[in-house]
C-alpha cells in the first residue's frame, strides 16, 4: 500500500543513459575521454611513422628503467637476454623471485609506482587490433592523513601487431579509432546496455597520440585504503603481515572465509589475485613481498612460460595460470613476469586463450586467440620521502587544486 | 551471491559478484559502471518514491557518483553492495527532506490522483481501496520521524530486509524492527486499523 501510494515507476531511458554517462565521466575525466580513457588506454605518440617506432617511442616516453634506487636510469630494452637455459618449473621461477628479491627494510613516507597499464582492442570497424596505454603514477602515502594522488597520462595506440599495421595500412593508416562504449569502458560484467539504456551501440574515440598528465586524488579522504574481501587494507595492516608464506596464506584465507568466499576455486583465484598486488602494487614491506611469491609457488595451476619478453622488449621468466574453463578448455592466462636478477614483477598480463561468444551477445569487437586483453609493465616501484609531483591539470580538486570535500559525512 | 564466471567483451572471465567488481574498480575505475548498470533502476525506484521523479533524476545518478568516490572504502564485511547503496540513496534524500515534505503534502491533497503504477493491473482492486485512504496514508507518513520513514520506506519502496536495513542505515537490526513496529503501529492508527505496510514484502521483495 505505501509503495503503491509512492510508486513513481523506474527511471526512463534518457535519465538512466544520462546517469550512466556523468559516472563514466568519473571513471574517465571528461578532458580525457575525449582522447581516450582511464586505465586502460594506449601506447606511445608517434605513430604516424609507426613502423618501427613502436617500442623506441615508448622507451623515450617513459624515460628511466625500473632498477629501483640503485640504478635509476637502466633502459630496459637494451638489456642482454640471458643465454638459453632448461625451462624452469613455475615453483623454482617463484621461489627464486623470493630469494632474490631484496628485503632491505622499507623506509619512505610514499610507496611510489610508475606503470603502464593498456590492452588490445578491435575499433569499430577494423579488421585489425590496436593496442593503447596509459601510464599511472601512485604515490600511497603511509601517513593516514596525506591524500593518495594518481598522475595519469594516455601514452597513445598503434596496430597491435605488424600483421595488424599491414592491415592498417591498407585501411588508409587512420589516426584515430572508435572503440565500442563496452571496451572503452572496461566493460560490464554482462553485456553491455546497448538495447536497454541507448537502443544503439556508443563508441568513443580513441587517438594515435598521447595525451597531457593530469592528477586526481584517488579518494576525496586522505589515506589509503585497499580492499579485499573480508578485510580494508591499510599501510599498517600491510607492515603488520606475515612474512611466513603458510602464515600470510592463513590469514588472508580468513578474510575470505568472513567474506563467505569458501570454494576452492574461489579462494585460490583470489589468492593468486591478492598475492599478485602484494608484489608490487600495493604498499608492502619487502618480506611480505618475498612471502607472497612462496604463497603463490604452493597455489595449484601455476605453469611455468620459461623465459619471456614483457610489453617493454625486456627479459623476464613468466608463471601463469590459467581460468574460465569453457567447454574447450581455459579462455584465458593470467601471467606473471618476474626479473630473473632482481626478483622484481615486471609486469601482468591477461591473454585470451579461446575467444568465447559473449561480443555476440554485447555487439562488442571480437577477439582473438593471443590477444593481450590487460597489461600492466612496473616501471618503477620504491620507497621515496619525495612528495607527489602534480600537474597542473587536475580532476575531483578544488580551485586551489586540493581534494574536493566528499559530499556527506558518509560517502 | 555466489560469484558467477562470466566472460564480459573485452576482457574475459572474471568473477562478477558486486563486491568483486568493486574491488577491481579500485584500480579499473571504469568497471563500476557494472554496479550502476545492475542497480540504477532500483535506486532510482527508490528516491522517486521518496522525492517524486524530477528530483530522482539527479539524487539516483549522484547516489552513484557518491558510491564511486567511496568505492575503495566499500567494505563487504559490513554487507552486501545493495544496502551500501540504499544507505547512500538515503542520506542524500535526508537531504531533501523539504522536497520529500512537499510531495507528501501533495499526495495527502485529496483529488489529487496519482498515475497508477505500471504492472499492478492484477491489483486494481486493492488499488481502489487504497485510493479512499490515500490522503490520511500520506500525511501520516509525513509525520513519521526521520529516522523510522527510512526504516519504513527502505523496506516496503525498497525491499531491502531487516538485516539489510540495518546494514544500509548503519544501526543495529533490533533498532530496524523497534522503528519498523512503530512506523507501522502510527500509520494503522491513521487508517484506522489498516495495516498499510501488509503484504509490501511480497509485492517488492
């Protein structure tokens, strides 16, 4: 009776196309989208002479290596690759990278990383792939009362491959692409509203070039925090981990176990995901780091992919697992690429094994088999005292270029 | 809700349980567009309600836009993504408490027949008597306290569970059902014994 009195009915079409649009202009400030979008978008400048200025174009852009401190300025690609050697299993690769890696205590009022995060995607239109990026810059303040800052910028797309470039060529070398609103936005666990919201396909643009850094807070409240189902991460919480693998397993075992994550498959995929950002993505001390690699080295389904190259050209040994076993077999690998010396993670990698039938069902661009759907190349990760290094042009800040106030005292 | 495996375009398979994709939201910020995409309607449902449509037009979307701000700080361990949401809807309603005060009045204004609400022909019987009481229910419940109207509102326009109340609204579950009894003892009283809030668990649970 009283929702009947009230019943206003469900929202119309204009009104939810028009919500959904204000909220990808969040995920993707709107100056930006224009050019292309937030984390998933592309590579270097330049390629109007893309042959072979793929990875060079990058390497100039991104400037120093990631050799931590110590070496600053080490250029990946120009690296020796290591000589041949037996393949080693996933659990040796790991175990290694646990050895090796250097467990100096932290010091540093930031964990700062430099990233490249991109993917590969077919524009609307094309029989051909292009592959985009855009560099991400965190500086996570341990203090509790220092906002976390992002730095962002997209460093452009090229044909994914030289297969793709001919293809390209012969499509008149266009400049800019349109991509299917559902790949541009990263995409929604079904498929996308093309009928519901719009009753038409949306596209956005995405360009050759790079585009201007801009900043943002990643939270309107100071401090970071990282989630996990069953627990919020903080600094402090990371600092006061195991740094016994069984143990560090036990206890985020115990989170998912409060989060009503109790399936084994479920819960290694989770571990396999959690233990992963413990490795250089989120703020842990070293050993823990180190207790990570053990964890994963124990998880079923690791495979070892021997020596690899990354998105970089640089040398590295990946593990993998593979997920989403469709009536084929898996559909797609989740890789690991560790530094053989150093034990560091140089990068992530998501690969489409079997293209599944859901673009169908979403209209969204097909894939292919190899297809990398998600990267992310470390290019820096340490500890630094330095304060964040903020662009002018700022998104979710107030005229004097601080963190907005949040809206409510709850959200 | 288990997490399903679901391969989206453009990424393949990952689990997409709400807490799930907002926990990848944390670093994929466009993925919380799958949060808006299963639950607009509903909030919008909600704040309509509440505060008539040309005002939910916009309080929806920002309970959205709220929710993206706050997502790293979304915490499943105080409950599911749904209440989080109506909790968010809410506090941003609490925040038009004159607008909501002004649609009551003119629900309460007799003659002043609302628009039948889609899907109920089955009901029209009900609706008719409803119809006669209508002015008495709505000032009743502009005369509600805050706090028990959202309890009240959250479950019968919402269709959120004690449990879920609880959780959107950040008070303990005996608080639900203490302010849910009195919401409901008040409005019988000013219908004359009907209980108004009856059978609203099964039509929008």
């Amino acid at each position: 009776m009283v929702a009947e009195l009230l019943d206003e009915g469900g929202p119309s079409p204009e009104v939810t196309a028009k919500g959904r649009d204000g909220l990808a202009g969040l995920t993707v400030p709107v100056a930006v989208r224009r050019h292309a979008r937030w984390t998933k978008p592309a590579l270097a400048a330049g390629l109007v002479a893309a042959s072979v200025a793929g990875l060079m174009t990058w390497n100039a852009a991104i400037g120093g290596g990631y050799g931590g401190e110590a070496a600053p300025t080490r250029s990946a690609p120009t690296r020796p690759a290591p000589p041949p050697e037996p393949l080693m299993s996933a659990r040796t690769i790991l175990l290694a990278a646990a050895e090796n890696l250097d467990k100096t205590p932290s010091k540093g009022a930031y964990w700062y990383t430099r990233q490249i995060v991109g993917d590969q995607v077919r524009p609307i239109g094309a029989d051909y792939v292009i592959e985009r990026g855009t560099e991400i810059q965190n500086w996570i303040p341990v203090s509790p009362k220092e906002y976390h800052w992002i730095v962002m910028r997209e460093t452009g797309a090229k044909p994914a491959t030289s297969a793709d470039q001919t293809a390209w060529r012969r499509a008149g070398s266009p400049d800019r692409w349109q991509v299917t609103a559902s790949d541009a936005l990263g995409v929604s666990g079904k498929p996308i509203p093309v009928d519901v919201i719009t009753e038409k396909i949306k596209s956005v643009p995405v360009p050759a070039a790079a585009g201007e850094p801009f900043a943002m807070p990643a939270s309107l409240r100071p401090g970071w925090t990282g989630f996990v189902p069953g627990a919020k991460l903080t600094p402090a919480v990371l600092r006061g981990l195991p740094t016994d693998q069984a143990d560090l397993k036990s206890r985020i075992l115990g989170w998912l176990s409060s989060a009503g994550i109790k399936d084994a498959d479920q819960r290694n995929e989770r571990l396999f995901n959690i233990g992963s950002n413990l490795l250089a993505a989120d703020p842990a001390p070293p050993k823990v780091r180190a207790a990570a690699y053990q964890m994963l080295a124990g998880l079923p389904g690791m495979r070892s992919l021997g020596t690899v190259t990354d998105r970089l050209g640089r040398t590295g040994r990946a593990v993998a697992v593979r997920r989403d076993d469709g009536p084929d077999g898996p559909r797609r690998e989740e890789r690991l690429i560790i530094d053989p010396v150093t034990g560091r993670l140089l990068a992530t990698e998501e690969i489409v094994l079997r293209p599944d039938d859901v673009h169908v069902a979403s209209r969204s661009a097909p894939q292919r088999p190899g297809q990398v759907v998600r990267f992310s190349v470390m290019l820096d990760a340490r500890w630094t005292d330095e304060a964040p290094v903020l662009p002018k042009k700022r998104y979710n800040v107030d005229k004097n270029g601080n963190p907005k106030k949040p809206e409510c005292a709850r959200c | 809700m288990e997490p399903r495996m679901i391969a989206p375009p453009g990424v393949a398979a990952v689990p997409d349980d709400d807490a799930t994709v907002i926990e990848r939201s944390r670093h994929e910020p466009d993925r919380f567009t799958v949060i808006y995409d299963r639950h607009f309607a509903l909030i919008y449902r909600y704040v309509a309600a509440r505060l008539g449509r040309d005002v939910a037009d916009d309080i929806a979307a920002e309970t959205f836009y709220a929710a993206f701000r706050r997502r790293d700080r979304f915490d499943p361990a105080r409950g599911a993504v749904r209440p989080w949401l109506f909790g968010i809807a809410t506090n941003l309603v609490a925040q038009h408490r004159r607008d909501e005060s002004r649609r009551y009045s003119a629900l309460a204004r007799a003659g002043d027949a609302a628009p039948a609400a889609p899907g109920h022909e089955d009901r029209v019987t009900e609706r008719v008597a409803a119809e006669g009481i209508r002015p008495q229910l709505a000032a009743a419940l502009a005369a509600l306290p805050p706090g028990d109207r959202d309890v009240l509102l959250l479950i019968a326009v919402g269709g959120l569970g004690y449990e879920e109340v609880a959780q959107a609204l950040e008070i303990p579950g005996g608080t639900v059902g203490s302010r849910m009894n009195r919401a409901r003892r008040k409005l019988r009283e000013a219908l004359g014994g009907t209980d108004p809030t009856r059978d609203e668990g099964k039509s929008h649970g």
